[in-house]
C-alpha cells in the first residue's frame, strides 16, 4: 500500500538510513529517527500526526515510552508496531508484552520488512473500516487531544458527551467539527468552546457519515486557540479589582499564543505563495522533508501538522515558549525556500516572503521572526 505513514526507529543510523530509503522507494512516508524522542513529540498529549505503521528497534528501554504511549491512547492503541529484533537489544519478550504486533528478524532484509509493513498496513485499514464506535472519558483523554487526534485521522462521524446531567453532541466531518449544541442550549463554535470545561465527561464517538449544515468554519486548531484566548481573558476578568473604576485596555495576547498565531501566518502565506508555482503534492512533500531534517535540532516543529495540498495548522494550543517556536518556524522556511529556489530560480528569495507577510510586520519584527530569518524592515521596501 502506498501513501500510508510508517515511524522508524533503531538506534543504528545505518539501519534507520537503509530502511527508511526502502521505505521511500515503496511509496511510503516515513518518520525515522535514531531514539524514540523525535517519534514521541508527535504522540505526546494525543497528537494528530498519526503514524499507520511503527518498526521499532529496541534499544536499552526495550521500547517502552512510544509503546506505552501508543497503548495508553484509544486513539492509537491498534496501531500495529513491528520489532526490528536483533542479537544485543533491549529485552524483546518486554517489549512484545506491552503490546507489539509482530517481529522481523536481523538482519532485516528490505523486502522482508516492506511485506510485513504492507501486510500490517492492511490489517489496520481493515479494522479501522470494521470499527463504529470509540468509548472512553475526558479524564484519560483530553477534548482538545481528541479532537486534534480525529483531525489528524479526518475522521468523520458524531460525538457524544455526559457529564452527570449534562449531555452534547458534536458533529465532524472529514476531521474538522462542522457544528454542536450543548443541553443548555448553546450552538456552534460556542457550544464547543464550552465543552473544553468538561474535564471528566464520557464520550462515545460513532464513526460514519453525517448530514448537518455546516455551521462551524473556525478549524479544529482555530478552536482550540479560541478556547485558550477565552480562558486567559476569563482569567484576567476574575482578577481585576472590583472598585476599578476604567476599564482596563485590552490585554495583550500571551507571546507563546501570538507567536503560534504569527508563525502560522508565516507559513500559510508561504505555502499558499507556493502554491502557485509547485503542486499541492510537491509543496506537501517538500514541507515534510524539511521539517524532518530539522526536527531533531528544532523539536518545537512537533507542534506542527502538515495537511495534504501543503497547508500548515498546530496540533494544538502550543506547549512551546515562544522563542524555540520563533526559531524552528524560521529555520523550516529557510531551508524550504532554499529548496523551491533551486527548483525554480529567482522566484523564492526570502526578502519576497518579507513583502508577503507586510501586514503583521510589527508582530514578526518584535517578536524575532525577522531576525531568525535575516530580514530587515527594509527587506519589505525592496523585495
């Protein structure tokens, strides 16, 4: 099967080199990486970038965190893992009691590993298309990480939420949330807003087609942001002094928020600039490269997801500070610019990149984007 997603890891560079360029050839997209870190930032809190296949070889913690953190999410817990098994690793009968599916043994032939991925890939499409119905509680999964996590799976169907008396139900489509009411009432983007308050609900999740007006445009990301923005607002309001007598001016959004607001600027104006001289699968696949060379220096580039057609989103309301996301942002552009500049001459000098964001000059100038990506403000008269 080509096309699915396959996370790779062994602690031998060489291995992880000559598998995963197998991999590639076979039409795969692959992760690969030499710890299981680098595979574990896109997992962390439920994250959407979800792999289809995983080949693990075992180093001294016998697989232990990605598998656990595979299993411990319903969302991913029948992801099928395969174990890169070998002389000298971790303790193989370990890892295949916290739940691997199957091993390949040393050393690891191309084609004996390319037909146990297809072989696994197919076993999962199946059981994903014989499964209706997701059950589990807010408590040991997040609203916000599942609903980054069927964003990332474009899952469509509907979900439904019980906390004691309360009762909701939100529609998705494709992985984005198309509308939702709550029992009290409240519709759409504000309905869904509230529920981000609703620690300790289940949830049942029937997977199938829906058929409702689309009343909710905001995505997935756009919402989880709004959520973060009222709760911080909600915050300020419950401290401000009863005997205030002016209102106070707006507050200024926090910098980790605003700097994922402005790089997702940043990029999107980018891409969609891209777009116009690179096919939407040529732009996906060169955003990807991209931000695989780069994730192990810049780990913050695990906030982001990569949609099919080179669009950009957060996986969520960032855990980063703003400055490691300030840097990763730039470096990730830079080395894509440098590639499509050499695809096609003159058209993709980072001065015109200057020129296209001009609108939040101010906000990428103050908050380093500009430094990192050495520009100047007068990189925006002359591009």
């Amino acid at each position: 099967m080509a096309g699915e997603l396959v996370f790779l890891t062994h602690p031998d560079p060489a291995v992880t080199a000559r598998l995963g360029s197998a991999l590639d050839a076979a039409g795969y997209k692959v992760l690969a990486a030499t710890s299981q870190e680098g595979l574990l930032t896109h997992l962390r809190g439920g994250r959407a970038l979800l792999p289809d296949v995983v080949l693990l070889g075992l180093g001294a913690d016998g697989g232990a965190p990605l598998l656990r953190r595979l299993r411990d999410n319903p969302l991913t817990r029948d992801i099928p893992v395969l174990l890169l098994a070998g002389v000298g690793a971790g303790d193989p009968a370990r890892a295949l009691h916290l739940g691997l599916t199957r091993k390949v043994e040393a050393p690891w032939p191309a084609d004996a590993v390319l037909a146990a991925v297809a072989e696994a890939a197919q076993r999962a499409a199946e059981t994903r298309r014989g499964a209706s119905v997701l059950a589990g509680s807010l408590a040991l999964l997040a609203l916000p990480d599942l609903l980054q996590t069927l964003e990332g799976s474009r899952r469509t169907g509907v979900l439904l939420l019980r906390d004691g008396e309360r009762r909701a139900v939100v529609w998705i489509s494709a992985g984005q949330v198309i509308d939702a009411e709550t029992h009290e009432g409240l519709r759409g983007e504000d309905a869904v807003v509230d529920l981000f308050g609703w620690r300790d609900a289940s949830f049942e999740m029937s997977f199938g087609a829906v058929d409702v007006p689309r009343r909710i445009e905001t995505s997935t990301t756009g919402l989880l942001l709004e959520a973060a923005r009222r709760q911080d607002e909600a915050e300020r309001d419950g401290r401000r002094p009863t005997f205030a007598a002016l209102e106070d001016p707006p507050p200024a959004p926090p910098l980790a928020l605003l700097a994922a607001h402005r790089a997702l600027t940043l990029l999107n104006v980018a891409t969609a600039y891209a777009a116009n001289h690179a096919s939407p699968s040529l732009l996906e696949a060169a955003l990807v490269e991209a931000r695989t060379a780069l994730l192990a220096e810049h780990p913050a580039l695990g906030e982001f997801i990569v949609a099919p057609g080179g669009q950009v989103a957060l996986g969520g309301a960032t855990r980063e500070v703003h400055e490691p996301l300030v840097a990763a942002t730039a470096a990730w552009l830079k080395r894509l610019f440098a590639r499509l500049e050499r695809a096609f001459p003159g058209r993709f000098a980072l001065s015109r990149l200057a020129l296209l964001s001009e609108a939040v000059h101010g906000d990428l100038e103050s908050l380093g984007f500009y430094k990192e990506l050495g520009l100047h403000p007068a990189s925006t008269e002359h591009a």
